[in-house]
C-alpha cells in the first residue's frame, strides 16, 4: 500500500522569500512521484514529476523537487515566491506500472506581499 | 481543446435524491478517472476507466456507480445521496495508464447533499 504525508497544512511565506512544501511516502514498491497545484476554484495541473534518472526535477515557473530515496521524501522548494503562487499543492504517488493516484492532504501556500 | 469538462458545476441534492454528473475530455484518452476531494483528505480515487467500455473501483467506491459508455465521457452516478457524499468532485483523464502519464483535471463539481 501507499501513503503520502503532507505535514504542512498551511504555509504562509513574505513575497521574493524562499520556500520548502514537505512530503514523505510510504510504499512497499517503487513509485513515481508528483506535484500538481492547484489554484483558487480550479482544478489540479501537473507542476512536476519524478519518474527516473536525475533526482532533481524542475519546473517552467522556477518550482524544484528533489527525489531522496533514503528518507523516502519529495520536498518542493522556490528560491523566490510570487504572489501567483498562492495555490494548494498536492504530492502524489503512483506505483510503476500502475495508473492509481494516491494523494497526500495538500498544503496551502500563501504568499503575503 | 477544452480539455476535461464537467457537468454541473454546483449541485444541492436532498437525502436520498440522485443524480449524474458528466465528465468529458476531447484529447482522445484512455483512462479517466473520478476522484473526491474532502477538507484535509486530498482527492482519493472513487472509480476509473480503462478505456470504453470497462470500469474499475478506487478507494472509495461505496454509493457510487460509473459509466463509460463512449471513450470521451465518463459518468458519475450517485443512486441515493447522502450528506457524507458531500464534497468536490473532480473527473481527470490521462493518454495511458502507465505510471508517468500526467493526469489532466476538470474544473471540479461542488455538490453539497443535506
């Protein structure tokens, strides 16, 4: 089975400040995982993924992840903040080879000017 | 392309009362997928679809029944609502099952059931 644990429920964080969104996984498997945000009364959008090969991924709009085997954790960390960041953001899990989703509890993140 | 659609986008339904809600993608996926999504509980899965024709329970499939009976929609039926069935409801939509695929979501049904 797996679980994603999202400790932060809420992040509030000044404008142009950097920022870490934690999340740790359980699985007894392996698994690709996932961010997706998503904004005010809109649906989720993919921000990243890991799936192989290096374990820092990126996104278009200056968001990056890190995949640690170790500590079994996927943190998204920006060094600068915009206020258009202010969304939920969702880790995820999927085992390889498998199309279910399992979702952590979100975190809001709330960018202050 | 307008993606995933979803159809309504607020409900109020009444103990007992039922109802359908539509999901419709035009970027000619395969799987769809129907989720909830409940304060501090993320979105757990509910049913999904392999491709037209076949249905397959997630997490939480209790109350709930699907249907896919053309490969671009994918319906949620609810036979009898109950107030625990309140939440936000969102349809998604992914080119393949495999584990990488990006999953396309809609804009979310609000049903509320008193």
């Amino acid at each position: 089975a797996q679980s994603v644990t999202q400790l932060d429920s809420q992040v509030p964080v000044f404008e142009e400040a950097p920022v870490e969104l934690r999340c740790n996984y359980s699985s007894s498997v392996s698994v690709y995982l996932f961010w997706y945000v998503q904004y005010p009364n809109q649906g989720l959008q993919l921000l990243l993924k890991y799936l192989s090969g290096s374990t820092l991924v990126e996104s278009i709009n200056g968001f990056e992840a890190e995949f640690n085997k170790s500590q079994t954790s996927f943190h998204l960390r920006k060094p600068s903040v915009h206020i258009s960041d202010t969304a939920e953001y969702f880790c995820a899990v999927t085992p390889t080879g498998a199309n279910n989703l399992f979702f952590g509890t979100g975190t809001r993140l709330t960018v202050i000017p | 392309n307008a993606g995933v659609t979803q159809t309504p986008k607020f409900r109020v339904l009444k103990t007992g009362q039922s109802m359908t809600l539509l999901c419709a993608q035009d970027m000619n996926h395969e799987y769809m997928y129907w989720y909830r999504q409940d304060p501090g509980m993320g979105l757990r899965l509910i049913h999904y679809s392999v491709g037209e024709g076949t249905t397959a329970k997630g997490e939480v499939p209790d109350g709930y029944n699907v249907s896919r009976l053309k490969k671009q929609n994918f319906l949620l039926g609810l036979e009898s609502a109950a107030p625990s069935q309140t939440s936000v409801y969102f349809c998604a939509s992914s080119s393949h099952g495999q584990g990488g695929d990006e999953q396309f979501f809609g804009p979310g049904t609000r049903l509320t059931v008193l």
